[in-house]
C-alpha cells in the first residue's frame, strides 16, 4: 500500500479531491461617489462605474445569486474554508466534515461583498450571514428502484353473482337469540355457614 500522505507535488492525490471554489462580487466605492461591481471571475461582465449605487447593489446581489445557481455542488470539493484556515469564523473551531455545501455569503452591515462558497457541512453553519444554497448528493447512495412495483397488478375479478364470500361473517348488530338480553342482576351472595 501507498503512502497517502506522501507531499511530492507531482503525486496523484489518492481521491480525486478538487478545490473548493469561491466567487467574490465586490462593490467598490470610489471617491468621487461612484462605484463599480467586481468578480472573481474575470470573464463576468459588469456594468460600468456608475454613481448609481442602488443599480450596481441590486446587479452585485443578482448576479452573486446567478453564480450560486449555476454552480453544481462536487462533492468530492475541499471545504474553501477549511482551506483558509476557517478564517470566516474564528472563535469557533472545527473539523471539516460532511457532504459539500454551497453557501451565499453577504453582510447586510457591511452591503459590499457577497460570496459563494463550497464548505463542508461542519463550517457552514459556523460561518455568519451565511445562506445554503446547495448541498451535494452523498456520493455512496445508491437508488434501486424496484422493477416489479412499477407493474400494475391485474384487476381482481369481483365475486361473481353477488353472493357474498363465505368467510364473511353475518352482519353485526342483530344480537343471536337467547344469548346475553339484558343486563343481569348480580345475585347476592350468601354465605353458607354452619356446616361441619
Ligand atoms: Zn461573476
Ligand atoms: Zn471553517
Ligand atoms: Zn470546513
């Protein structure tokens, strides 16, 4: 057996782990009162610099959400935040653990930066203002669907004639004759004494 931790770079890792991904919108202000939007990911085209800051903060919160929809969960994604150093929340520690999380990040004191995150399910709710958008499927399930529940069963023939099948019991609420009519006085019991 190999060593699984062996730290040559150019070593296959034993899992096909990948990174886990972050993207950044940032409202960047500047000094004459305008802003601009910024991603990550340099290919997004964002609106110009503006001095409307309402237009690039409702553009910056929508486009963040169409990152965090377009992103498909890996689950075999590191945790991002374990990858800092789980920077986002320090006073609380933990081990990263549990199927990939997408989560949307965004301070509403702060209003300037959103970010979608791949965690794991041990810093996601560590993390503040965090919102899950997205959770990986558990990569070991298996779904069997039973073929034989699909078919429909034939129809059942009905009793033929109407007679009624011969287990069934006659209709209840006629009392049998003779049986039990009227409640029953209970005796008084005497006791017989005296006899030796
Ligand atoms: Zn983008
Ligand atoms: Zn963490
Ligand atoms: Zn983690």
């Amino acid at each position: 057996m190999d060593d699984a931790r062996v730290t040559t770079a150019h070593t296959e890792p034993p899992t096909d782990r990948v990174p886990g991904r972050a993207w950044t919108i940032r409202l960047t202000g500047h000094s004459d009162r305008s802003a601009t939007v910024s991603c990550t990911t340099t290919a997004c085209r964002m609106p110009p610099r503006s001095k409307d800051l309402a237009a690039l903060r409702a553009f910056a919160a929508q486009h963040a959400a169409a990152h965090a929809k377009a992103a498909t969960v890996r689950p075999n994604a590191w945790c991002h935040c374990g990858s800092t150093r789980c920077e986002a929340h320090p006073d609380i520690r933990t081990h990263c653990a549990g199927a990939v999380t997408l989560i949307l990040r965004h301070d509403p004191t702060v209003g300037r930066v959103w970010t979608i995150e791949e965690v794991c399910a041990a810093c996601a709710p560590l993390i503040p203002h965090t919102t899950v958008v997205a959770r990986a499927a558990r990569p070991r399930r298996t779904v069997e669907q039973p073929a034989a529940a699909a078919v429909p069963a034939p129809a059942q023939p009905g009793v033929p004639g109407g007679f009624s099948s011969p287990g069934t019991a006659p209709a209840d609420g006629a009392p049998a004759p003779g049986r039990r009519s009227g409640r029953r006085t209970p005796r008084p019991q005497h006791r017989r004494t005296g006899q030796r």
